[in-house]
C-alpha cells in the first residue's frame, strides 16, 4: 500500500496525467490516505469543508477552480458528511460556460440529488439550454443528468427537446437520449399522468431501427420495460427480435461488441428477455421464435461466464414461453453442465433453471438429484436456499415430508428476517396441500409456530385451529398433550435449570392456538385439570409481556376448561371463584391464588374486552350447572348449522314481540340501509339543501332494540354468544362483539365462526392440489408412492411438455412399485444416509448410484467422504436398507408429538437423516 | 434493473456510489455498512449472489476492491457478474492496470466511465472500444 502511494506521488511530481489542477484536493486525498483513525478523518473533512463553505461564498470566487472545487465536495460527501450547503453552488456551477465546470457540477449534482429533491426545479432552465447546445459533449452530459434528475412533475417540460435529440447525428447522443425517454418511461408506467397520450413507444420503435447497434441495444432496454408492463401491443414486434437476435448470434455484429469472443452477449441477453416477456402464455407467438431461440442456445457454449449466462437466458425463456418439447429437451440437457460444475455460481444458476423446467416437467430433477443434494448440504447459505426454492416446487406427497424437514432444519438456523418469513409462508403453504394425515399437519405447523412465530400469518392459524375442531377425540388429546408438552418446555419455572439457557418466548401467534386448543379440549388431558390450568397460568409467568389479546384468549380458555370440568364446584372453577384476599385458602393452594388474581385483576382491567371476558367468566359460572353444560357444550366447536336454521336465525324471530310492541307505541317502520342511502343520496344530488332536516327516522326502532339487552337470561347468552364467537376466530375486536351477539342468541349451540366449511370428510386445504382423502396415505406408503406416480403422469400429460416426459415418470413410478415390494434382509451399513435421503426426496434409487459414480470430485460432499461410498453398491440393496432401517426415524420426523401408530408407519421411507436439521 | 453500485475496500471505505434509484442519505450509509459486511466475510468458493431484503446483490472481488450491484430478484446474475467484470476491464484499459489508487486519485473519471457504461439503471455501452474511444475524446478536450 505504502509503495503504491509513493509511486502514484511520484508520478504526480513527474507529470501527472489527469490532474494537473487538482493540487489541493490531491493533497486532501493523501492526508484522508494517511489517516490512522475515524476520528482524525472526520476532522479533516470537517476543516475541509469549512474552508470549502468559505470559499464558496467568497463573492471573489475563482470560477476556473470550479471543478476542483465540485470535486472536493463529491469526496466529502462520499466519506459520509454532509455537504448540502454547496447544492446551490454546484446550480450555479452547472450554467457555467465552461464545459469542465460544467460536467463536473452536473456530476455532483447527480450524486447529490435525486428527483424528488426540489432543487432541481432550479435545474431545469440551465438542463434546457444545455440540451439545445450545439456541443454534442454538453448535450450528453445533460442528458446524463436528466436520467436522474427529471422526476415526474418536470418531464413534460424537457420532454419536447430530448425527443429532438433522437435525430441527432451523433450515436452518443441518439443513445443518451433513448436512455432518457426509457427514464421519463418509469416515470409513469401507465402513461397516465404526465405522459398521457404521449407516444412515447413509437420513438422507441423508431429507434430499433437505428444503424448504430448502441442506439438500437439502448431502444431495447426501453422496449423491454414497455413490454414488461404489457405486452400485447408489441407482440407484432416479435419478427424484428428474432431477426436482431438470429444475426447477433450470428456475428454480424461489429468486432467491438464481442466479450470473449461472444458476439454481443449482453444485447442477446436483452432480446432474451424481452421474447420470454412476448412468448409466455402464447402459443403462436413462441413457435415463432423457438427456431431462433433454439439457434442461440446451441451457438452459445459453457466455455466462460458469459456464454453459461446466454444459455441460463435461453433455458428461462424456454421455461417461460408456451413449452415446446424439443426445446425443453434441449434445455434440460444444457444445463447439466451446469450442475455438475465445480463453480458454485454455475451451479446456482442451473438449480435456478432447474427449478423452472421441474415447474414444466417434474421427472426433470430426478435426473440431478446428487447434484441436487451437494448444493443442499452445501455451506453456501445463498445456495442452499435456491435449493430449498426447487424443493418446494417439486414437492409432491411422496416427499414432503423430508423436503418440510430440511427447511425447518434451515429455518432453525437462519436468522435474516426476510428469508425467515419466505421459509414459513412455504412450509405452512406446502404443508396444506399436501399434509399426509391431520396429525402430521397439526404437528407439523405448531413446529413452524415455534420455530418462526413471528411470521406466521393470523390465516394459517385460523386453519390450524379449525383442522384440530375437525377431528376426533384421539387427536384432540395429542394436541392437548403436545402443547401441555410444549408450554412445559417453556416454563422450566422453578424445577428445572431456570434461566441457565433463556428460551425464547412463543410467539403469540401460537400462544393463542395453544389457548383455545386447552380451553376446548383441556379436559381430555391425561392429567388433573388442576395441572392444566396451572400450566395455563404459567403462559403468564413465563411471557411476562404477554399481549392482551393473549389474556383475553387465556380467560376464555379458563372459562370454558371450568365449565367442562364440573363448573364452579370442579378444581379449576374453585380456583377461579376464590375470593380474592383469601390467601392460601383451602381452594387451589398457590395456584389457585394465582388464577383467582388473574380473574381479579381482569374485572378491574382498563381494556374493556378484558373486563367483559372477565365478567362473562364469573356469571357463566354462577349459573346452575345444567344451564352451564348447555351453554358451554363439550367439544361443540363443530357443530353446523343447517341453512334452514341459519335462515331462521337470520330472521331474528325472538325479537318479533318486541317490535310489534314498538310499533304499536309509535316507532316507524324499519327502513332497510339501502332505502336509507337512496334518500340520502338523492339529497346530495341536489346540492345545497336549504330546508331543515326530518327527524331521524329510526331513532326509536334503535331505543327498543336496545331494550333487548336487558332481559335476564337473555343477558347471559348474549355474553355467552361473544364469547364462543372471538375465541372461535381468535378475534378479538370489541365491536365484533355486538355484530355477533345477535345471531348466536337465538340457539344454545353457538359457534358461528368455525362453521365455515361445507361439510366432507376432508376439511382443510385447497382441494385441487390433492384429490385423494388423506385415509388412503395412511394405508401405506406405496400408495402415496403411486398416486405420486400417477400425479406426475397427470401433470405430464396436461401439459404439452408430455411426450418426452411421460415416459421416464413412468417409468420412475414402476421403480418405487418394485421397491416398496421388495422386503427386509441384508443390511449393509453404507452409504446409507444420502441414499435413503435421495430416495425420499425423488423416488428413485438407480438413478442416483449410476450418478454417483460420475460425479467428478467428491470435495464438495463432505458427508460422502466421512462415510467412504461403496460406488457398486447397486440399487436393490439400498432399497432394502430403506426397508428395514427407517422404523426408529419416525418419532424423530414428528417432533415430540404423541400420535397414532398408524402415522409412524407411514413415515417408513424416511431415514434417520431426516430428523437432523433440528 | 441495476439499482446501485458499490465500490469499496476490504476495510469498508466507499471509493464509490453511484445509485439509481432514490434513497435516502441515511439510507445510503446504512447500505454500505450492511453489503460491507455480508460481502468481505464470504468465502471465495462461494457464490458471487446475495438475497438481499427483496434484491439481490451480485460482488466481485478484484484484489482488495469489492465491487458490488443490487439488481432487481428476476435478472440475470451471470449477466450482470460480467459486466462488473467488463467494467473492471475498461478501468484497467484506461488506466493501464488500474489499482485502488487510480480509482482513489481520479473517482471523478470512474464516475464518467461509469455514466459511459451504464445509464439510468441499464446497461448503456457494451463495447470496449467504443467506450475507450469516447474517453479518449473527452481527455483530448481535457488538457
């Protein structure tokens, strides 16, 4: 560094080629180059800049010092201080008529200013001038500095004059000048504000005319945005792509535009892009251009960056046109290089294009499968979720649950926020559609609650909650016991190690699921219900911040777990009820205490939900308790309505007497809201009304609905409707409270919001993507297998990418028949991990040993070298490994839930590996 | 679209900006600090691509310069690798064998080179040639 330093100053002392009037800024370059600490940096520049700010506004100012002077400020600035006095100046210095200055005010202005600043309104006399100048070197620079500095509200005023430059005679400013229309373009997409019925895209069609291929690659840029936000009018220009993009990759170009010796890469990129753009979803215009596009794939070759970039174009826009079969074909094959590449740039792009050509044919990735698993296990974070990105779009029945495994695994790991949010939205969304049996899917989601809470959107809960409703009883104990589990991990309070590893708090999100599900079914629990409140209770103590919406939610759940355990006179109703003072009273011991606070505390609470709920607990349990039990009936939380009961109870019958007695004393009639707006709209129509207002009409049909209110009983179950309602929806807004009490007051059996579904046997997810009930999967796994096969056909056979790929899923489905046929025996112990993880993931297992053994260089796969691979080890012999060694690895695969035998049989195929992410 | 680029050094310090899109000042710096140290930390076996919030960041490392681009998710990241590294060679060509110090001493040409290069986002100039041309004309008028 030191020796650098020396040799440039010496070469400034000699003759310096650049900067001859730059003594002084030079100076301050060498004295920041110097600088040992922030500290002494930052003191420079602030003396710098003073002495800047003095001669600046020094009224004898040297103008021809200009530029050294915009260019001390700009290095200012870019070391991080604030240099805005100087705007102003760098205005002025724009005008100036010398062209030095003056670029370099232009230059500092744009590194100053952006569009929005209003400075730039100053700006813009100087601008129109300098466009008009009869320099072409002033014309450029303007236009430069209109790509950023013209915003909106001033891009009619220099529009007129850039649009006269596009005839200029020089290409730089042709160019510049597209450049700047494609700016004001962005500007306003849809051409309807300031650029309203401005032709804009007949300039820029014009302009791919041009002689110059600059002018006509700057057109294209300008094209490709056009066409971005719609594509239809162009499609006519389609003929002109493939003619520019079959001669470019044809060499015509000038020599100049080579980069290794590929013609015009950057411009055959461009036009790649811009005919996927016109091709997707359009059948005729891509059998145009497949000719052409094949053409190009087949010229460009792997032998440097830039050729892999041309064909990582080309198989995206293969991907992304209408699909033609041979051009997949010949896609899938040009990017296998690609995967087997030692570079893990090379390999990321072709995991990304194998993702887009597994989305057209879904037998594609089983072919790259250990290039596949490198790239998962790869150290390499940016890799590895470009990986998870190609799982998820190849997830099928047969796998997901190794493919939601790894990502949990990744998602315990990661801690960037916007990754973390993506790897939740994929699981639960994976997870719905393709969930094995509602066990799998409750666990599986409460593990992503867990693990990424904060992310989890409030609808994923919703169905989570709704699916455990939906099920029987067995499963409504797991999931008690699961979350009793996981509350109890969370605790740790007193017994344990307290705080020598601080958990991390659950997320609310999940608290509220564990709320409701303990409230409902609490009392199926293995345990004393005294425990179970007592471990709802400890939701308190553990999150100490707990929202209210929470306690709101943990109220209602006690109410409802009291009820179904004896009501007042059962242990957690006693504990409920205690009078509030009389410690260590007989009742509950200490934590009947602390619930009885809990209640306490709520009925003074200043959030008056809390304070309603907390009111509704304590009448709800004073009632008698036949009248509680049918209030708060066990397990009820499915019951449906039938549509001649809701229409009934549409009609609000129980209020019949009341408004016929209104009526009679007077009322006027009800006015539905749509009569009511008519009136007043007509009102309105007129303008200004002068005579005064009628009385409101519905003042009193709204005093004797209010009277209904009143009533006793009737009291209760309004209290009673509000609560079943927010629990069931895990709502909480308070006057939701009043919109859903009139319904549910008319019947005993009140859970309005959960009842959404239509009834079936299978109730969660979207019902396109898995048209088998979930009973079938849990008769074994060969039949996930094959109905997995038959998917794939399916999809193969819908989509015109059929011929080629029908056969080999086929095919790959006859090969998971015979393995799930062949049985126990030999076990030989190696090997066995990648294996068995490969064969969960893609469903077959020749395919990878035959790749295995073609694979170059095994340093990228470190778990194959601590486990040395028997390279012959042949197909069958792997299968009966999967067979016989897979039984222990369930448990793993279901976190710490109990459930059915039944699901840990159907978990077989999947190996020990799987469970390590955790 | 490119929305900014990034020269800085192994130690951080920014020896250029130039962006695209509006941000904000403070904005700037907390970007510069953040790309800093995702990028110097990575391992060269690794990929020259970053996720970064809902962009992605394409660097490459010329001796102790990183030179990085935030790109839009959906554009080529090989495409834009090598015109960092056309970029890189025009500078070389200019500056015959160009070190950290040139770009120190004469930020305000690689600033002109840049707006040669690539304007409003896009790449404007893809020739060597005839971008060296154009700054040999504009260093002619120079002196």
């Amino acid at each position: 560094m030191q020796s650098k330093l020396e040799k440039v100053v010496a070469g400034l002392k000699t003759g310096p080629r650049f900067l001859k009037e730059l003594r002084e800024f030079d100076n301050l370059v060498k004295a920041i180059g110097e600088c040992k600490s922030k500290a002494e940096e930052d003191r420079i520049i602030t003396q710098e800049l003073e002495l800047l700010k003095q001669r600046l506004s020094d009224p004898k100012l040297d103008r021809s010092r200009g530029k050294e002077y915009m260019i001390r400020l700009i290095y200012c600035e870019m070391l991080g201080h604030d240099a805005s006095f100087a705007y102003v100046k760098a205005l002025q210095f724009a005008s100036d008529p010398n062209i030095h200055t003056k670029k370099a005010a232009y230059l500092a202005l744009t590194q100053f200013l952006d569009h929005n600043n209003q400075l730039v309104l100053l700006l813009v006399n100087t601008l129109l001038s300098d466009l008009k100048s009869d320099n072409y070197l002033i014309v450029c620079t303007a236009l430069v500095a209109a790509t950023k500095l013209i915003g909106a509200d001033l891009v009619n005023a220099v529009y007129p004059v850039v649009v006269g430059r596009l005839r200029h005679p020089k290409e730089h400013v042709r160019k510049k000048a597209v450049l700047a229309l494609h700016w004001f373009g962005q500007l306003d997409p849809r051409r309807e504000g300031p650029l309203a019925g401005v032709e804009l895209d007949k300039h820029f069609r014009t302009m791919l005319c041009d002689k110059d291929p600059s002018v006509m690659s700057a057109a294209l840029c300008a094209l490709h945005e056009c066409i971005r936000s719609d594509p239809r009018p162009y499609k006519n220009l389609i003929p002109s792509f493939t003619s520019i993009l079959k001669q470019v990759a044809e060499h015509r170009l000038p020599k100049s535009y080579d980069y290794h010796r590929f013609p015009a890469p950057f411009i055959q990129i461009k036009l790649l892009k811009i005919l996927a753009l016109l091709g997707s979803g359009d059948r005729a215009a891509s059998e145009n251009m497949a000719a052409v596009l094949l053409q190009a794939l087949r010229r460009a070759n792997s032998s440097h960056t830039i050729g892999s970039a041309i064909i990582y174009e080309c198989v995206r826009t293969i991907t992304t046109i209408y699909p033609n079969p041979q051009l997949l074909a010949a896609a899938a094959e040009s990017i296998s290089p690609f995967l087997l590449s030692p570079s893990h740039n090379l390999r990321y792009t072709g995991i990304t294009a194998l993702a887009g050509i597994t989305a057209l044919n879904p037998a594609a990735a089983a072919e790259h499968q250990v290039a596949v698993l490198d790239c998962l296990e790869d150290p390499d974070d940016t890799l590895k979720l470009k990986t998870l990105e190609l799982l998820y779009k190849m997830t099928r029945a047969s796998n997901i649950q190794v493919i939601t495994d790894k990502m949990m695994g990744y998602l315990a790991t990661c801690s960037d926020e916007h990754i973390r949010r993506d790897i939740v939205r994929k699981v639960s969304d994976l997870a719905e559609r393709y969930a094995p049996s509602p066990a799998w899917f409750v666990s599986t989601l409460s593990e992503v609650f867990r693990l990424g809470g904060e992310h989890v959107d409030e609808g994923a809960a919703h169905r989570l909650v709704r699916l455990i409703a939906e099920q029987d009883a067995g499963l409504h104990g797991s999931a008690v016991e699961a979350y009793l589990g996981l509350l109890e991990a969370q605790g740790g309070e007193g017994a344990g190690a307290p705080s020598a590893a601080p958990k991390k708090k659950l997320p609310e999100t999940i608290l509220l699921v564990i709320c409701w599900v303990l409230g409902e079914y609490g009392h199926l629990a293995r345990r004393p219900p005294a425990a179970v409140l007592s471990r709802l209770l400890s939701i308190l103590s553990s999150h100490k911040a707990a929202t209210e919406r929470v306690r709101g939610c943990l109220l209602t759940a006690l109410t409802k777990l009291a009820a179904h355990t004896g009501g007042a006179a059962g242990p957690v109703g006693a504990a409920l009820l205690q009078p509030h003072g009389s410690a260590g009273g007989g009742g509950g011991g200490p934590m009947g205490r602390e619930a009885a606070e809990l209640v306490h505390q709520c009925l003074n609470s200043q959030n008056l939900e809390l304070q309603q709920r907390a009111h509704e607990l304590t009448t709800l349990l004073s009632l008698p308790p036949p009248l509680l039990s049918s209030a708060l009936p066990v397990d009820a939380a499915c019951e449906e309505f039938s549509a001649a009961e809701l229409a009934e109870v549409a009609t609000l019958p129980f209020l019949d007497p009341l408004v016929t007695r209104a009526l009679a004393a007077g009322a006027a009639p009800y006015l539905p809201p749509e009569a009511r707006g008519a009136k007043t709209g007509e009102a309105q129509a007129k303008g200004l009304r002068f005579e005064a207002y009628e009385p409101a009409p519905y003042a009193v049909p709204l005093a004797s609905s209010s009277t209904s209110y009143s009533a006793g009983v009737n009291d209760a179950r309004l209290h009673l409707g509000s609560t079943s309602a927010s629990t069931s929806t895990l709502a909480a807004a308070a006057s939701s409270h009043t919109a859903a009490a009139a319904t549910p007051a008319a019947g005993n059996q009140l859970q309005p919001q959960l009842v959404l579904k239509s009834g079936g046997p299978r109730k969660w997810g979207p019902a396109q993507y898995e048209s088998e009930p979930p009973s079938q999967h849990t008769a074994g796994h060969s039949a996930g297998s094959s109905a997995a096969a038959a998917h794939g056909t399916a999809a193969a056979g819908a989509g015109p990418a059929s011929s080629s790929a029908a056969g080999t899923t086929t095919q790959s489905g006859g090969g998971r028949h015979s393995r799930s046929g062949s049985g126990s025996a030999v076990v030989t112990a190696q090997n066995a991990e990648r294996e068995r993880l490969a064969a969960s993931l893609f469903g077959t297992a020749g395919g990878t040993a035959a790749a295995a053994a073609t694979r170059p260089s095994p340093a990228h796969r470190p778990q194959q070298q601590s486990q040395p691979s028997n390279g012959s080890a042949n197909a069958s012999q792997q299968q009966q490994q999967r067979g016989t060694a897979a039984a222990p690895s369930a448990m793993d695969l279901l976190m710490d839930l109990d459930v059915p035998q039944q699901q840990q049989q159907l978990t077989a195929a999947v190996g020990p590996a799987s469970g390590s992410g955790r | 679209m490119i929305r900014f680029i990034l020269l800085q050094n192994r130690a951080g310090r920014t020896r250029l900006s130039k962006y695209y899109v509006p941000i904000e000042e403070k904005e700037r710096r907390k970007l510069e600090y953040e790309i800093h140290r995702l990028v110097v930390n990575r391992d060269p076996k690794h990929t020259n691509f970053l996720e970064f919030r809902s962009y992605k960041i394409v660097y490459r490392r010329y001796a102790g310069l990183f030179f990085s681009m935030c790109i839009d998710a959906s554009d080529n990241e090989l495409t834009c690798l090598e015109a960092i590294h056309l970029f890189v060679e025009i500078l070389d060509h200019y500056f015959s064998n160009v070190c950290e110090l040139d770009l120190v001493f004469n930020f305000h040409k690689v600033y002109l080179i840049l707006d040669e290069f690539i304007c409003g986002g896009e790449l404007q100039e893809t020739a060597k040639k005839v971008i060296l041309e154009r700054l040999a004309e504009l260093d002619k008028i120079d002196t």
